[in-house]
C-alpha cells in the first residue's frame, strides 16, 4: 500500500515489487519478511504491453541477500 501511495496514488497506474523471505515446504508456511518496489512501465495504447527493469531486481535482491542471507524470492505484487 505504502509503494502505491508514493507512486501512483490518485492514478490509473499500477505498481510491481518484489516479496522476500522464506518457506517450509513441509509445513505449508510462506514467511513474506520484506519487499522492494521494481521501476514499472506501461504501454498507455496496451496495457497488455509493460517494462520491467531486470537488472534493478537482480540489484536489489543481491543487497537484500548481503543483510539477509536465507531470504528468497517468494513472489511478486
């Protein structure tokens, strides 16, 4: 919520991110301990059609692991 305000409040627009942390595959838990938003773009004539800037996600999750090592990638907003 928190990204959405900063970046698109008040807009048609939609915000990406990231979530961090960690699961247990024999118990079925998924532990979200942090996120990062992700520099979005849309195509205004499709929105079918978006940019993601890769390189910045794979920055990111790389200090993201420096500070936090057994965090992964759980999922996307």
């Amino acid at each position: 919520v928190d990204h959405y305000n900063r970046v698109a409040k008040d807009t048609n627009n939609r915000v990406v991110g990231v979530l961090l942390g960690s699961y247990d595959r024999r118990m079925g838990t998924v532990e979200v301990t942090n996120s990062f938003g992700v520099p979005f773009e849309e195509d205004s004539k499709d929105p079918n059609i978006w940019f993601l800037d890769h390189n910045f996600v794979d920055n990111m999750f790389g200090m993201y692991r420096r500070v936090a090592v057994r965090e992964v990638v759980i999922g996307w907003y």
